[in-house]
C-alpha cells in the first residue's frame, strides 16, 4: 500500500470510530480513561524503557538539552500524565450540553446543544505527555484523534498509544478512536492535511516552521499559535521579592515551553535595585542574558539585545531584558514584539493591573503570577490540546469545551415557514 492510500485508510478509520464514540455515554468514556490511568502505573517499565531508547536516539541526533528534558519521563512525570488522566475523568462531559432554549411566537423550541467535532488531528514534536494529553481529552469530548509525533519520541508515542487501544478494545470501542502515524515520512502529513472529507481539525503543536507548514499545505481547518515570545513586565509599584520569584520561575522552571518568558521588561525607577537582584538569582539557573543599552548600563556584562531578540522565541536559557519608562511602553513594546499568547504584569497597583489588563490583548493576560501558568492543567481543565493565539472557535489553553461544536434542535407540533 502506498503512503497515500496508508493516510486514508487511517483517517477513515477514524472517521468511523468517532460515530461510535460519540455514541458513548459519560460513564463508558470515563471507565476507559480510569483504565488507561491504571494501565500506565502497572505498565510503567515498559513506557520508561521506550523513553530510554528514545532518550539514546535524541543525543545521537545533537538535540539541545532543553529539549531533552522535554522528552525525558521518569517516575514522577508519570504520575503526573496519570493523575491528569484521572483529572479529565472526573471533569464534566462536555457533550449533549443544552448551551441555550429558547421558545419562539410561533411555538417552535430551540436548543443549542454541544457535540464533538468530530476527527481531531493532532501534530507534534518531542512531548511525548502530549500524546496521553490530546488522546484523553478527545475521548473525553466524544472525538477521535490522529496523532503524529516527532521521530524524537517515536517510541514513547507508539508505548502509550498502544495502552490507549488495549483500554478502547477493553471496551469494545473501536481502537482507531486513537491513531498514531507509525510512518516517520514527513509526506504522511502532506497526504493527511489533504484530507478536509474525513479530518474535521488540526492542531500542530511545536515550532513556528512545523505551524507555518501545516498552515500552508493544510485543506482543513487548523487551530495554531505560530510562537510563544512571553513578556513579563515589573511595574514601580511591584513587590521586589514576588518579582523576582515569578521571574526566576517564569524563565528557568522548563525554558523549552511556549509559556517560559522570553522577555523581561522592568520600569526605569526600580530597574537600579531589581536587575542586580534577579540577574544574579537568573545566573544561578544558568540563564544568559542579554539587554537594552539601559540594562547593561547597569549590567556591564551582558550582551545587547537587538530588535531580533525582541521577536526571538528562544526556547532556552536565554532571556532579552528592556527598561521601559512606563506601563504604556511595556504594552507599546507587547503590541510591538508579542505573540497573543502570553504576557504578565507583577504590580500592587490595581489601576495599572487594569490598564494592562485591558490593553494586552493575549490569550492569556497574568496578574503577579507565572505565565508557566497558562496551561490546560494549571487552569483546571485536566490537560489541554493544545494553546491557541487565534480568536476563531478557541483562544489560549484548549479543554474539553474547545474539542466541541455544537447543533441546533428544533422541536415543534406542526409548524410551518409562511
């Protein structure tokens, strides 16, 4: 079978399992997810021994060790895609929602009622817990799922997929609910994007080069954020300490995730007492920084940051810093070099937190908090499929509700169009 015919045949497969998943009712979905959960714990050394290989592979292949850590699972970052499964599970079915009722002069009720989109196609790089992610809360949601990961985690993939279906057939839901391309050939995507009768969706999670080229060659709807260039900024009247934890969490707790700030802008009146304080907290981290000719008045030793360093998604330990003279030119400097996607405040000025509030237009806006808070996790969702900048169906972290569409039922007793 050419590869062509390979990627219909797995999205027709998907196609088909989605009418029987939709079918499920709460309880049924639940009992499968609550499964996987356990399977995963008993099964343990068998998804860590595949993570090791792929580990092994990755240092072959040169990747940085920011996106090591990305792949790398241990014990603890197992617990942590259980208990995310178990979280899902416990979540309300977002399917059959009545969203609206109304009655009509002439009789006739109307409901707006949530449903599945359908056949969800999910690409990816090296995140192997995105897989449990998207394959937990498009099940929740009643909808298939298409899943291509980077070759970087090939082998864990194919490790949790495979306890996905064990569960499904467990059930006796059709396995396909949950597909995995197996194929590493880059023109399986090509062949997938082209299929808009059988895919409802896709969502590409990774890289600006990955998004930009689904975007381009994709028949189907796509669902995107093109980078993550995080700003936080440090207000006059901000608490130093608090400042300087958020900093120091937002940069250095996993510097390889679209939500890890990528530029610190600090006001000009505390930028004397804060910058020495945070840099030297920054260093100890490992994190190089790079600043405004302002900053390395007061930092001698850092490099310049250019216009280019203001757009750059650096996705590692390093971090561009500008002194601003005001909470408008941090905003100007957001509207100017951000993403949409995520963008803090740390101040104990109410009316500033509302000004900035109000003119950051992101999909996520942080007052005196991380932005490695913006996640489907944090916000209470169970895991997430994905964050989207676009303002089209779903903005920023993307739950359950983001998986759904939904239908009108018109219910009357004879009624017609005069």
């Amino acid at each position: 079978m050419n590869l062509k015919k390979e990627m219909f045949k797995l999205a027709k497969g998907a196609k088909e399992a989605s009418i029987s998943l939709a079918k499920l009712d709460s309880g049924a979905k639940n009992r499968i997810l609550r499964d996987v959960a356990k399977r995963i714990k008993r099964r343990s050394s068998f998804i860590l021994a595949a993570n090791a290989k792929d580990i092994r592979l990755a240092r072959t292949l040169g990747i940085s060790s920011a996106l090591c850590d990305r792949l790398r699972l241990d014990e603890k970052r197992l617990g942590v895609i259980i208990n995310s499964l178990v979280a899902v599970a416990n979540l309300a079915d977002p399917v059959g929602k009545t969203l609206m009722k109304w009655r009509r002069p002439n009789g006739v009720v109307i409901s707006k009622v949530s449903v599945p989109l359908g056949v969800v196609a999910i690409i990816y790089e090296a995140r192997p817990n995105v897989t449990t992610e998207c394959a937990s809360l498009c099940l929740k949601s009643g909808n298939s799922v298409i899943l291509r990961g980077g070759k970087e985690a090939y082998h864990t993939n194919k490790a949790f997929v495979t306890i996905f279906k064990e569960a499904l057939r467990g059930a006796k839901v059709p396995d396909a609910a949950v597909s995995f391309v197996e194929v590493l050939d880059h023109k399986a995507v090509d062949h997938l994007l082209q299929l808009d009768e059988l895919i409802n969706v896709v969502i590409p999670r990774g890289g600006e080069g990955l998004i930009r080229k689904v975007v381009s060659l994709s028949k189907i709807p796509v669902i995107k954020h093109y980078k993550g260039i995080c700003h936080l900024y440090i207000d006059k009247d901000a608490d130093l300490k608090m400042a300087e934890r958020l900093v120091v969490n937002a940069k250095c707790q996993r510097p390889a995730v679209c939500n890890a700030m990528e530029t610190l802008l600090v006001h000009r009146s505390i930028a004397r007492r804060f910058l020495p304080q945070v840099a030297r907290a920054l260093r100890t981290k490992g994190c190089v920084i790079k600043g405004c000719d302002e900053t390395r008045k007061i930092l001698k030793t850092i490099g310049r940051a250019t216009v280019k360093d203001w757009a750059t998604e650096y996705l590692d330990l390093i971090l561009s810093v500008r002194v601003v003279s005001s909470v408008d030119e941090a905003i100007r400097h957001i509207q100017a070099f951000g993403s949409a996607h995520t963008d803090g405040i740390v101040t104990r000025n109410r009316g500033t937190a509302r000004k900035f509030m109000s003119e950051v237009d992101s999909s996520s806006v942080m007052v005196n908090c991380s932005t490695r808070l913006s996640d489907g996790f944090q916000y209470g969702f169970g895991a997430e499929i994905g964050i989207s900048t676009d303002k089209l169906h779903a903005r920023g972290p993307m739950g359950l509700d983001g998986l759904t569409s939904y239908k009108y039922v018109v219910e009357g007793n004879g009624q017609i169009r005069t």
